[in-house]
C-alpha cells in the first residue's frame, strides 16, 4: 500500500482524497486551513500537516491546489520527497514556470488529464488508428458552460487542457495552433482556436454560454464519429457509405482512471499518460493561442 500526499483539499481535493482512499492508498493531507484539516482526519486521512515542508516520508505527491499555485507548489514537493509528483491540470499557466519544472524534474511530474482516460476519447483514438474510416481530416471539440468555480485563473486555464488532452490522445500529438479568435473578461473567456491543417483540430471553449456541452467530432477521409457528451456511454459513427452505427465504450470515471494509474507508477507500473514534456506543451499551446486571439500581446 503506498502513501500518498495530496496537497490542497477543496472542492476537488476531496474528489482526488476519495479516489485515492477507494485504491486503498494511505492518504497525508497538507491544507493550511485548520477546517480543512479536521475535515481530511474526519476522512480518513492517515496524517494531516500544514506545509509542504512538515511532511512525513511519502511514496508520492498528488498537487490539487488552483492553478495560480501549481509551479510554487510543485517545486516546494520536489525540494521535500523523492517520488513522482502527479500534477492537476494544467501542469502551470505560465511558460517560463512549466519549462522551468521540465528542466528541473521531467522524470519525477506528471500531469492529470482525466480526458486521456475517458472511454469514449479512448474509443475514438482507437477508431482512428485502426483506420476503418480512412485517415483523419479534422477534429472539432466543444467545452462551453455557464462561469466556472475557479477564481485565480481565467476559463481558457481551466477548460482548454482538457481539449488539447483530447486532441492528443486521439491524433497521438498537438498541432501548432494557426489561428484564434475571442475575449477574456475577468474570469470569463470565449476562445476559438484552429490547430494544425492536415488534420487540423478546432477547438471552442467558453464559459459565457447558458448550457453546458462536451463533445468531440472526429471527421475521416469515409466518414464521422463523435462522442455527444461526457456522460455518453456509447459513440456513433457515420460512414460515408453505411448505416449509423453505436459503439459502447466503457463508463468508470476518468479521474478515478487516472489515479489508479499514479498509485500503480507508485508500485513500480509503468507511468501515466502525460509527462512533464507534455504538460508543459499544452501550457505553451494555450499562451500561443491567447496571443494569436489578442488576449496576452506580446
């Protein structure tokens, strides 16, 4: 059984704490917050400290404060354990932060894209390299809500990196971005960004529209197959020639996934899916982006 700590326990926290226990990991809570604390032991926590620096011998470290918090956070844990660090999304927002934790540690952090581990995605990755609809001509992915509960970053930190994951688990990479377009007001954004060209993969995130979507269309040299919401159990594919089609796809939940894929790192299994390498790529990606869309100039 390893010991895990997890540094920060809010709304999220609590979620990562719940999987982790269910993997029967031994759980060290760090939360400045007295409430936090009592919450954490009231758990089921093994420990709970206050500081990074107060911790006891751990196997590894899962980081789940805000975003704006990531890189200082990180490279506290990196300077205190010797084990994996396993990152929220995304690794940073900002360039320099997350080159700056690839130089230091590219073998040790990892990044949690839940999306990577989502059935559908998965389904659809796997559509793709077998290549029964001929090869991929593009990739639409859709991420817009009502606001967002973050209150340190904008919604392009908090919802983009879930579609660059999609984007690079189903055409095994990222596009350079080429053209985008939006606003970022406070905490709210709209943003459309184009990647790439051949395919090229188009990606519409936004938390100034009234009702919530997830989908992802996959369009193929002989046909289309898409992922119509993140609860769907099933995709669908439309080939040029030949009926519609519904493929099951598996429904366990990609942030337990993905979980259990560090806690087996832990006992000597292979990595998860995002490296520092790549975390760092989808912090450089989104800024690129901004920049082309005139929200960060240069």
């Amino acid at each position: 059984m390893s010991t895990v700590a997890l540094v920060g326990f809010g709304r999220w926290g609590r979620l990562i704490f719940r999987d982790l226990r269910s993997l029967e990991a031994d759980v060290v809570v760090v939360a400045p917050s007295e409430e936090r604390r009592r919450l954490a032991l009231q758990d089921g926590a093994a420990a709970v400290v206050g500081e990074v620096d107060d911790l006891p011998e751990v196997d590894g470290a899962v980081v789940a404060t805000p975003t704006a918090t990531h890189a200082e956070v990180t490279e506290q844990i990196l300077g205190t354990i010797d084990g994996p660090i396993y990152v929220e999304k995304p690794l940073t927002c900002d360039v320099e932060d997350a080159r700056r934790i690839l130089g230091r540690a590219a073998d040790r952090v990892f990044v949690m894209d839940k999306w990577r581990y989502h059935g559908g995605i998965e389904a659809l990755r796997d559509l793709t390299r077998s290549g029964r609809l001929g090869a991929v001509t593009s990739l639409r992915s859709t991420r817009v809500q009502w606001g967002h509960p973050h209150r340190d970053v904008d919604g392009t930190w908090v919802l983009m990196p879930h579609d660059l994951a999609v984007t690079r688990e189903i055409l095994g990479r990222i596009p350079a971005p080429t053209s985008a377009w939006g606003r970022v007001d406070g905490r709210d954004a709209d943003l459309v960004a184009v990647l790439g060209e051949s395919p090229w993969a188009r990606i519409d995130v936004s938390t100034r529209v009234p009702f919530h979507r997830r989908e992802v269309v996959v369009t193929f040299e002989e046909g289309a197959a898409w992922l119509a919401d993140s609860h769907d159990d099933r995709i669908v594919l439309r080939p040029t020639k030949g009926e519609l089609e519904e493929v099951a796809v598996p429904t366990e939940m990609p942030l337990l996934l993905e979980l259990q894929a560090f806690a087996q790192h832990l006992d000597g299994g292979p990595p998860p899916k995002s490296s520092a390498a790549e975390g760092a790529e989808t912090v450089e990606v989104i800024a690129a982006c901004r920049r082309l869309a005139g929200i960060d100039r240069p």
